[in-house]
C-alpha cells in the first residue's frame, strides 16, 4: 500500500531540495550584510536538501504516471512539510522563537497571509526579514506551479498538480495546450511585475532592501514588513500610492494578464465579470469608508480620510494585510467592513486569499434565481456567466465550498472559544487565517499580533491558513475514505 504513494514521496523530495536551493537567497543577505546569520540558512539547508535526496532516493524504482488523486496528496504535503523546513532556519537565527511559532511564521509566509507572531522586527538580521518576506514571493503563484514551469523533467501529469494547487471554480480551463507553459507564461508576468514594483518603491524612497521585500509582500499579497509600524514606518503617501496599485494587481487574475499579454490589448479586462466585480466592490468599499471616516470626526479632511481609507481597504479587501495607522481604533463599521470584504473581493487565479469573487457572483445569481422561482415556479432559468450557462457541476462544487467554508469557520473559531480566546479575537484570528488577510481584531489586530496564543491556538491557525491556501476542499478530499480505496 505505502509503495503506491513512492512516487508522490519522491516528487516532494524534489521540490524540497529545490526548496533547500531558495535558502541561498536569504544567505546572500546574511553574507552581503555581516549580519551573523549565515549558519542557520547553511544548517537549515543542509538538513532539508539532505532529506529532499533521501525523499528522492527512496522513490528511485517506482515510475508510474501521476493521477488526480495524487495531485491532491502531493500539494497537502507539499504545503505541510515545506513551511516546516522553512522554519528551520528562522528557530537557529531566533533561539528564544518556539518550534510553534516557527512553523506558524514560514506557514503565515508560504500561505501569504502576513500574520506574525514576532516583535521587534525592524532589530532582526536582514537575512531573517529576507526569509520572512521570499516565502511569500515564492507561496504567491504556488511553489508548485514553480517546479511545473522549470522542472519540466518530472514528467508526471503536471494538469493535476496546477488544478489541485490553482485557486477557484473555474480552475479546468487552460490557457494554453501545455500546462508547463502555462506555469512558465505567468511566473515570467509574476516577474515582470515584481521588477516593476521593485523599481516604484525604490524610486518613492524606499532602501533597496525594504524595496525587495515590500515588492515580495505586495505582489504575493502577503503583508509581512521589515518594520513594526509597516507602512506607517515611512508615513508617506507616495508610497501608499505605489502598494495600492501592487495590491490591486495582485488582488486580479494572472491568468488575464497571460491572456492579454498574448492578445497584446488590455480590452479583455474590463469585459471579464469577475475583474469587474472585484474593482467596483473594492472601489465602492473605499468611498463608503472615507465618507464614513469624514462623516464620523475621525479624519478633519476628506482628503485624509480618502487616503487612510484608500489604503487599509484595499490592503484588508486584497488580503495583503499592510497597514500605516491603527485602523481598529477607527469606528467599528469600517474595520468590520474591511475584514469582511477580505472574504471575497480578490479574484480567481489572483494570489490574493478569500472565497472569491467569482464564487460571490455565481452565488448571488443562484440566489437570484430562486428568487425568481419562488414567483414563477415553472419558469425554467440557468445560472450564467461570462455569456456561457454554468454546468451544473460547476454549481454544486460552488455550493459545497461554500458549505465547507462556513463550517471550517465556525468549527476552527469555537476550537479557539473552548481554549479561552475572547470571542473578537477569536472569530476575527480564524477570518484572517482562512482567507490569508494576516491581521485581525482584538488582541490580534493591527497593533497586536499573534504572539500571545497558546500553542494549541497557533496550531489551530497554522491548519486555518493551509486550509485557506488549498480553497479546503483540496485538503479536505484527504480525509474520505473514498480517496483512499484503490
């Protein structure tokens, strides 16, 4: 039974020792700053090439084709066991740090969602802050997708491992006959775009360093910065420019922007229902928030108020988690709207987390619906989108991610009440966890962080933020007896 599984086994040793590979680029921080923490990324990939080629090694006999159940097993473990050797480094360079809050830190990274549990950040090694801020550059576009695109010489079905790993319901379509180019098509977009960041924030006064980094979180919509204030470390509104545009883009499809690279016109964005549906929410978000800020006192100009709710909008709508001002000593209704749209405004095949748009739009029409039913019984409606009728199979998975968000919601936040957590953080910790937001309310909230949970509710979160990372089902698929059965 355990040798029908080698094959996955050894494909995840080959992206661990690639993973083991992408330690260097921290070690050349560590090197080029004299920061003293060159050993815990030698140590710690050592370790994981090591057990990458034992992973390897122990699969070397058995070939066979890869199935779609096996992609699933493949990605679970995959983002099970890699944020664990990233956090080997992070517990040699920060000995006080907990082997918990170790592997929280690299899954928060990997996963994208910005949560942290470390103070004191703008003291650590560069080296530290670089990790820290690479995983989500790398867990942005998936890991997996990376080792489709330049590792062509798995030769395994490599569909099966991009649809199990893509986000949304949509995820069956291909952009192109060949799913490695497909990979390759948008990590080269993903790096074109990470370049052009970089550059911005360089040029509205960031450092170099903090440049990379920022580009790293802004781009993968993860969140993490090199200082404790975040943005509000340079409290400048040029800045806030830049990142609002990064997360924008980052919040959108990749798949359109392949489509319109390749079509050469960007008049195919703004005819998709889904990026339409994502800047219309987003932006109607931003304009309730600032008239409510003005309306309430908080801000004396609408100006201000405009620009702090301009950026801590579309940082909690887009997932990416920056912040510049406290925002929960804001009236309640705006930090509660913002969490919320956090849910799902980004986009499908965005490296944004969520449930989102398209589910939300495909939900309200069934909605519609049966409205409609409920006055016209023998009416005969179908669900469409884009001009096209949505398959009922299409309709059911949407449906049934849906019923699973809500339980796993529900179920991981009274995990949190049966520990002691107050009910605020607690709901709000498992919301920003589940749909890689990174930042809460209550005691986890923007002025806060997760460093006082116990263990068992840094678990509890370390399994929200995979969970939210694979949409659920795909991990949720390992524990039915049905996938098990040969």
């Amino acid at each position: 039974m355990l040798s029908h599984y080698l094959p996955v086994v050894g494909l995840v040793g080959r992206l661990t020792m690639l993973f083991a590979l992408l330690m260097g680029v921290p070690l050349a921080a560590a090197v080029a700053r004299h920061d003293e923490a060159e050993w815990p990324f030698i140590a710690g990939a050592t370790v994981t090439l090591t057990i990458g080629l034992a992973m390897t090694w122990s699969a070397r006999r058995v070939r066979r084709e890869l199935q779609p159940r096996d992609g699933f097993l493949l990605v679970t473990l995959a983002w099970s066991l890699l944020p664990a050797f990233a956090a080997i480094p992070l517990k040699l360079a920060l000995p006080a740090m907990s082997v918990t809050d170790a592997y929280f830190e690299a899954m928060s990274g990997f996963t994208t969602t910005g949560a942290t549990v470390l103070t004191g950040l703008d003291a650590l090694p560069l080296s530290v802050n670089v990790w820290r801020c690479f995983l989500s550059l790398v867990g942005g576009l998936g890991i997996i997708v990376l080792a489709i695109a330049i590792l062509p010489l798995l030769g395994v079905g490599g569909t099966q491992l991009f649809k199990a790993e893509s986000a949304g319901p949509l995820k069956d379509q291909k952009l192109t006959p060949r799913i490695a180019d497909t990979a390759r098509g948008l990590w080269l977009i993903y790096a074109g775009v990470s370049a052009a960041i970089t550059l911005a924030y360089r040029a509205a006064g960031m450092s170099w360093a903090d440049a990379f980094m920022h580009m790293c979180t802004t781009v993968s919509a993860g969140g993490f910065s090199s200082h404790d204030a975040s943005f509000g470390y340079w409290n400048s509104p040029r800045l806030e420019a830049v990142a609002i545009v990064g997360m924008m883009l980052a919040g959108a499809s990749w798949a359109l922007y392949f489509v319109a690279v390749h079509r050469r016109s960007l008049s195919g964005l703004w005819s998709n229902a889904e990026f339409r549906g994502y800047w219309i929410v987003i932006g109607a978000g931003v304009a309730v928030a600032a008239a409510y800020l003005f309306a309430q006192g908080q801000y004396p100009a609408f100006w201000t108020a405009l620009r702090y709710a301009a950026f801590h909008v579309v940082s909690i709508a887009t997932t990416t988690g920056f912040a510049s001002t406290d925002y929960a000593l804001w009236p309640g209704f705006v930090p509660w709207l913002m969490l919320m749209l956090g849910c799902f405004a980004t986009c499908a095949g965005s490296t944004g987390g969520g449930v989102k748009m398209v589910r939300f739009l495909l939900l309200l029409k069934q909605a519609r619906m049966e409205l409609v039913r409920i006055v016209h019984p023998h009416v005969y409606d179908q669900v469409t989108f884009q001009g096209a009728v949505v398959p009922p199979r299409i309709m059911h998975s949407v449906i049934a991610f849906m019923m699973m968000y809500g339980a796993v919601l529900v179920g991981l936040t009274l995990l949190l009440l049966f520990s002691g957590m107050e009910p605020v953080s607690a709901f709000t910790a498992i919301v920003a966890c589940l749909n890689s937001i990174g930042p809460g309310l209550g005691s986890v909230g923007p002025a806060g962080n997760f460093q006082g949970l116990s263990d068992f509710q840094t678990w509890v979160c370390s399994i929200a933020m995979m969970l939210g990372r694979l949409e659920l089902l795909s991990v949720l698929v390992l524990l039915t007896p049905q996938f098990w059965r040969r």
